[in-house]
C-alpha cells in the first residue's frame, strides 16, 4: 500500500466500536491527568506540557480516528499521551505536605523528559505522512531515541534532573554513584541542542523535496511552528513572558491536523505571504519610528508634536515602496523565484515540442514566468485587427479583436508587436503587478521571446495555410468527381440505356418483320451494350458514390459492406446527415481500409464502426487478420493519411504481426 | 393500359414513350420532373406511372418522393421507378411504405422489352417488382456464417426469385414445375432460414430483402 493510500484511507462510515472505545480511554486519560494537574495548581514551568498533553492528543485521536492508519496522527497521541503523564507527575510532585506516593509520582514526570523531546523530534521529523525521509533519516532518528532512552535511564535512576524541577518528594532511588553521574549530566545536555538541528534540517531537507500535496502540507505545519516562536520571542522581548509563547504551543498540533486532514480545502500560501509583508512592514516601521524619535530627537530640541508628526511623514512617505519591495520580497519567498533568461528559453524550447495548437499557450505562460507578470496575451493577426489567441491565465472571456494602435496600454501594462521578417504577424501584452516596471533584463529577454514568438506564428500560419491547401485540393477533386460521376450520368450512360431501347425495339420489329438472323445480331449488340453500361455504372460509382450525397452515409457504407469481398459488420450510430466533407473522407476511410483488408490481411471478417464522439466522427475498420499493416509511402495508407490530414484528422494503426489490423480516426466535425 | 412517363432525359424519354406504345401501352403523358409528374397524375390518373428516380431540382431521390406522394392521392396507380443504380435501402423503403403495386428496376432493363413490359403490368396489377441484380448482389454477399449455405441450388434460385417478387404462380412458370412443388420449396426455404412472412407478396419479399440485409 502507498503512503497516499495509506494517508487518506480511511472509514466509509463509522469507525469500529472497538476503536472508538480504544481512543475515548486515552482521551479520558489524558483528559484525566491534565484536568486533574490543573487542579492541583498553577506552575508557569510546567504549563507547557499541559498545554501540549491537551492539544496534541485531541489532535492526535481526531486524526486516528478519522484515519486510523495514519502513523502521524499515532505520533501526535503519543506526544500527547507522554506529555500528560509528565505534566501530572510534576504537578503532583509539587503539592506541598507532600501527597501520598508523591516521590514516585513526581519520579513519572521527570525521567521521560528526554523521551518526549525525542518523541516530539520523531512526529516533526516524519511529518506528514509518520514515515522518515528515507533509511538514513530513520537511523538518525532511531540514534536520537537511543541517546534519549539513555539519558532517561539515567535520569530514572539517578536524580540528575530532579531538583531543577522543584518538587517536594525526593529521588525514589537512592543508588551509588550519584555524584559521578551528577558530573557527567551537563555534558549530556547538549544532546537536546543536537536533537533540535536534526529534526530542523529534517523538517528543511523534506520542505526542499517536498511537491504539490506534500509540500502544502509542510508549509502548514512550518508556518505554525514559526509563528508559534515568533509569538514566544516576542513575548519573552516585549512582555518579558513566556505566557504568550505558552500560548501558541496549540498552534503547531492544530496546523498538523489541519493539514493532515484537510490539507486540500485550505491553502496557507496567501496567509504566508501576507504574513510576511505585514511582519516586515510592522518591524520596519517601527524600527524607523522608534529611530526617528530617538535619534532625531536627540540630536534636535524639537516638542515631541513635531517629531510625531515627522515620523509619521516619513513613515507615510517610505510605506509604500517598502511594501512593494516587502510583496515582492515575499512573492519570491513564497511562488519561487522567476525563471532566469536562460531558463526562460530552455522551457520554450522544450514546449516547441508540443502540440503546436498549445503552443502559443505556452509562450504566454514562459514570459509570465519570465518576467513576472500578472497577465499576458498573445494576439495573432494582421497589424489593424488582431485576436487573442492565448493567455495566461487562460481566460473564459478572451478580449475582443482590436488593431495594434488599440491595444490597452495603461499604467501598468506592456504592449510589444511580434514581427517576423518585417511583418506584424501579432502583439504580446502584459501586465506587470502594480508599481513594478519592465527592468532592462526583463525587457531584452521579452525582446527574444517576441522573436521565438514570431517564428512560431509563422510556422503556425504556414502550417495553416498548408492544410487550408491541402483541404482545397481534396474538395476540388471531391467535386470533381462529382461532376464527373453526374456528367457520365447524364450524358453517356443515358445515351447508352437510350440506345439500349432503341435496340430493343429493332429487335422487336426484326421479330415481327421474320427476320429472326438480324434479330439475334440485334440482341448480341443490344448484350454487349448492357455489359458497356455494367461497366460504365462501376466506374461511375467508382468516382462518386451517388447513394453518399443522395441518402447519406450509412446506406454508402452499407452498399460498401454489401461489396466487401471479406465478410462485414456494420455498426452506424449516427442520427442526421453530417458535412458532405466529413462524410466523403469517412466513406473513402472505409473503402479503403475495406478493399486493403480484402487484398493483404486474409482476414475472416472486418468491422466497421462509425460513432459521433465529442470530439467528431470517429471511424474505425478492424479485422482479424494477419496485421503487420505498416504505413508508408505507396501504401494505400499513405493516401488515407494525406485526405484525413486535410481536414485536420489523424490516423492510428494499429498492426502487430499476427494480430489483426485496426485503424482509427477521428473526423472533426462540428 | 394507361401510362405517364417520367424522366428528364428527352431522348430517353420520348424513346420510352414509343416503343411503349409500339408494345400497346397508351403513353397518355410525359413529366420532365416530380412535381410535374404529381401533378399531371392529379390532372388524370393512368394505370402506372414509369419514372426515373433522380431527377431535377435536386437529382437525388425525387422519383420516390413523387411516387410517395401519389400513392397518397391516388393508391390504385402503380408505381416503377428506374435508375441508373440500384441500391438496397430504396427496395427497402419501397418495400416498407408502399402496399405493393411497385416496381424498382436498373434503366437498363428496358431494352429487353417484352420482360419490361411484363414487368409494367405485374405492377399495374398489384405485384412488386425488384431488379436481379439487386437481389444477386445481396444474395452473394461474403457472410461470416452464410445461412444460404443450407439451401440447395434450387431453393436459392426459389429465393432470389421471391426477393424479385415473383408470385406463387410466377415461380412455378419460370422453373416449369407445379405450383404445389413450388410451395414445397418455399416452405424447405423458409423452414431453413427461420423466416415467417405475411400472406401479402410484397410482405414476402420485404421479409427476404431484410434477411438477406442482414445475415
């Protein structure tokens, strides 16, 4: 099972019973042993885990049990479940006229200290699936519990961490070798310092890595641990308190949960970037304030009006463009950075790979990319009327065609005419966000991708034009053969069948006069003037199929079906006529692919299906015979390929050796 | 017998016209299009209209259209449509909205002119004409599990003239046997291909030029 899989699996409807119970005993627990800490009273040093025992277990048991396989959502109720334990035992401890079992107790909330810093590093370091980065993560984690479990053991044992927590029973134990291992304590501390980089550059190393789901999923997270310490930072500054910071500790179990749980509903991006901008925005100006009235205040005897009301000048002054330079700041913190000149034209040169009728689409998006703007269109056209032909953002309501002189410039936008050896062959506009100018790099990278750009138009309309060419010549000679068919229909063969009565008649009257010789030779001229008409019917219905403008395409396949020298089947799902253009190709796609099959596939049956798609009329002739079909110059495909090409179809084949032969196309139509 | 020809080919036309009346039919008009054949059989209605299928405005299948029409106004008229092409969905319509009384044959059969004019009077008469070589190409169509191969020589030859509309009677002179030992080939002929017709003759052949369709 795949950790996505396994990350969103969860209860169609209600958890098993089992389960729930399970996990409304820890919540009752934990909830049992905060509550009752908190009764025992109020210690500041200790509220810390109180507070992370509640919420990391509440959100802990949320996630579990609406994903019980989700190993993180287990971490956190373990974090929570530790901490609880913890913070019960040092409030315990602490009563005075001590309670009864109170060195014990207290001994509960003290030794696992390291456990629960090496437990809390380990959820950080797996989030947000609960699994590490890779094997070697996994070892550094497994290393850092050890070292945990060790230092826990000690303190289990020894009283080394005891005193500094300020409760009222002593050590339960009372073994030899305090004093050594009291010395040895304090250079095993640093190891939290240790714990603390490696779950950070863990934590960094993934958010580095990290892509699409995944990466929103740590920004949560990251965003609410940095909040959390700026608020502790602040506090501890500001108010001289670790109560705000206190406070805050809530934020990152919330956040986790969150994104665990609805990491796509929400996106924390937009809150970042405003965060960034308004806390930069906040600490310069007050940096500037505070150094105005200072500075300026020291140096000028000045009434502290006028100071105020010239720092608030400066500060109203200086806002905007440090906001601006705060936005984009945070824009490129938070999008990334913009694509590098080199960059730009390495990703259009990969999209000139692509499907030309994107491709402009995607020159749209590489100079957005390119040069930061929020909105570019690309128009095609002649220099007095010019259409949008893409964008991006793509949007539902292109603008309506206008001349270059037209074209909106206003403050913040860009126009720049694509020329291509001499000739406006279109226009690129674009806006830059507000207060944002084209920098001279910008505008010489703009500069090569309207001449990309140029050379993609052309090709397109050349492209263009070549098919317009090519669907001309198949008309023409669609009609023709029409005309042909309707000539030889009028003409000849009603000159022929007209003869054809004549004879008849002379035969007649060659009977009725008694002469039967001139009778018969009447009658074997009268035979081979019906073979000359067979054959002339043929080759009339060779050239045109009239059944196919007369009655449309299913009765001209079925004539073709009823022709076939291979057995057929027919499947028509069509309802009304279609463009006599459509048709025509379908009509010859089937002939075709029929009269092939009949020579090279020593087939036992060929079906043929005709069905309206979406996309237009799809035509598909399949047989069960040899395969190996192959196209190419000469072959009868090849013919094929050249029509459907003219009105913008391409053909599939599908041919492996010995397994039958099929081809596919889809006629546009609308 | 009363006849209107129609056709917008003058020569072909006129040519009908004559040795139409040379063999004793009355050509009592002629129409260069649908609508004027229409109108004329509303003027005075003959015995059995000839008419070309495709003809002007639109070349396509105005002959039908017409016939279909006059049968509408006019149902003791018989209708025989000529065409340079005959094709399998025209029988079929004919054979569905038309109650008999109709005939659909290749252009080409009127050189032979005493079968052509046999075949003018069975649809005067009621009967259904279909053109052989229509039905020889339905009945040697490729077929992957041909039920055809079941009958004998002479009961494929019962069939394709069945699709043709030969009646009971029809059948026992063109194969010069008894009308009972025809019925008998008829009945093996059905029994094999598991096919039931009504009473009606055109019943019959649209019954067995749907079969062979679709087989």
């Amino acid at each position: 099972m795949s950790e996505a899989a396994e990350a969103t699996e969860g209860y169609a409807e209600a958890p098993p019973i089992a389960l729930e119970a399970g996990l409304a005993m820890v919540a009752l627990l934990v909830a049992a042993l905060v509550g009752y800490g908190w009764a025992l009273g109020f210690h500041l040093d200790n509220a810390h885990n109180g507070l992370i025992a509640a919420s990391f277990a509440a959100v802990g048991l949320y996630v579990v049990r609406m994903r019980p396989r989700h190993r993180e959502g287990w971490l956190l109720v373990a974090v929570g479940v530790v901490s609880a334990v913890m913070f019960f035992g040092r409030q315990y401890g602490r009563v005075a006229g001590p309670l009864p079992g109170a060195s014990w107790i207290g001994w509960i909330g003290v030794w696992p200290l390291p456990l629960a810093i090496a437990l809390f590093g380990w959820a950080f370091m797996a989030f947000p699936h609960g699994r590490m980065l890779s094997l070697r993560w996994r070892r550094a984690g497994v290393t850092m519990v050890a070292v945990a479990a060790l230092m826990a053991t000690m303190s289990a044992l020894w009283p080394v961490d005891h005193d500094r927590i300020g409760l009222v029973s002593s050590h339960p134990f009372d073994l030899p070798g305090a004093a050594v291992v009291g010395r040895l304590w304090p250079y095993l501390l640093p190891n939290y310092t240790l714990f603390q980089v490696l779950w950070t550059a863990a934590v960094v190393v993934r958010l580095r890595r990290a892509r699409g789901d995944e990466a929103r999923q740590m920004r949560w997270v990251v965003y609410a641990t940095v909040m959390a310490m700026v608020v502790l930072v602040t506090g501890l500054v500001v108010f001289g308190s670790s109560v705000p910071g206190l406070l805050a500790v809530p934020l990152i179990p919330v956040a986790a949960g969150i994104a665990i749980l609805k990491y796509r509903l929400y996106d924390i991006d937009p809150v970042i970037n405003k965060t960034l901008v308004i806390g930069f925005l906040v600490l310069v100006v007050t940096v500037g304030y505070v150094g105005i009235v200072v500075g300026v205040g020291a140096l000028i005897p000045v009434g502290s009006g006028w100071l105020s009301l010239l720092t608030t000048a400066v500060v109203a002054v200086a806002f905007e463009p440090l906001r601006r330079r705060a936005q984009r700041l945070a824009d490129r913190l938070v999008y990334g950075h913009r694509a590098t000149p080199y960059e730009a034209l390495s990703q259009l040169s990969a999209q000139l790979d692509e499907a030309p009728e994107d491709l402009l689409d995607g020159i749209a998006a590489t100079i957005a990319n390119a040069i930061g703007a929020t909105e570019v269109v690309v128009w095609v056209g002649e220099e007095t009327h010019l259409l949008p032909q893409a964008g991006w953002p793509r949007r539902p309501d292109p603008p309506e065609s206008s001349g270059l002189g037209e074209l909106d410039r206003g403050p913040h936008r860009h126009v720049r005419p694509v020329v291509h050896h001499g000739t406006v062959l279109g226009a690129i506009t674009l806006r830059k966000p507000v207060g944002e100018a084209l920098t001279p790099g910008e505008a010489r990278l703009l500069g090569d991708l309207l001449a990309q750009t140029g050379l993609v138009i052309a090709q397109q309309q050349q492209a263009q034009e070549l098919q317009a060419a090519a669907r001309r010549i198949v008309t023409a000679q669609d009609a023709a053969r029409r005309r042909i068919e309707r000539d030889l229909h009028d003409g000849a063969q009603q000159r022929l069948v007209t003869m054809g009565l004549e004879l008849g008649s002379l035969e007649e009257q060659a009977k009725a006069t008694g002469a039967p010789e001139l009778a018969a030779r009447v009658r074997a001229v009268r035979s081979q003037l019906l073979e000359a008409t067979a054959e002339l019917r043929e080759l009339a219905r060779g050239l045109h199929p009239m059944v196919l403008t007369q009655s449309g395409l299913e009765p001209a396949l079925r004539m073709l079906a009823d022709r076939s020298a291979i057995p057929s089947r027919l499947t028509v799902a069509l309802a009304g006529r279609l463009p006599p253009e459509v048709e025509t190709t379908a009509y010859y796609v089937v002939s075709e692919a029929l009269t092939n099959a009949a020579r090279h596939s020593g087939a036992g049956v060929v079906t043929v299906e005709i069905v309206k798609v979406a996309a237009g009329l799809q035509v598909q002739v399949s047989d069960d015979g040899c395969g190996g079909a192959r196209q190419g110059v000469g072959s009868g495909l090849q013919g094929l390929q050249d029509r459907l090409a003219a009105v913008g179809a391409t053909l599939s084949l599908d041919s492996p050796v010995g397994g039958g032969t099929r081809i596919r196309t889809v006629l546009p139509c609308v | 017998m009363r006849v209107i020809v129609a056709d917008d080919a003058v020569l072909f036309r006129e040519g009908m016209a004559r040795i139409l009346t040379e063999v004793g039919f009355e050509v009592t008009r002629q129409a260069r299009s649908g609508a004027e054949l229409v109108r004329q059989v509303r003027r005075d209605p003959p015995d059995v209209v000839i008419t070309d299928l495709r003809m002007p405005p639109g070349f396509a299948d105005e002959g039908i259209e017409a016939a279909a029409e006059i049968r509408s106004f006019a149902p003791d008229v018989g209708l025989m449509l000529l065409s340079q092409y005959v094709e399998v969905h025209h029988a079929l319509r004919l054979m569905e909205e038309f109650d008999g009384a109709v005939g659909y044959l290749l252009k080409d059969r009127v050189s032979v002119l005493s079968a052509f004019a046999a075949d003018v009077r069975r649809v005067a008469a009621g009967h259904v004409v279909i053109d052989q070589e229509l039905v020889s190409r339905l009945i040697s169509r490729r077929r992957e599990r041909d039920p055809l191969a079941e009958l004998s020589d002479r009961e494929r030859q019962v069939l394709a003239l069945m699709a043709q509309g030969l009646t009971n009677a029809g059948l026992a002179e063109e194969l010069f046997v008894s009308p009972k030992t025809v019925e008998g080939y008829i009945r093996n002929v059905f029994t094999k291909l598991g096919l039931h017709a009504g009473e009606r003759e055109h019943r019959r052949v649209l019954a067995v030029l749907q079969f062979l369709r679709q087989q």
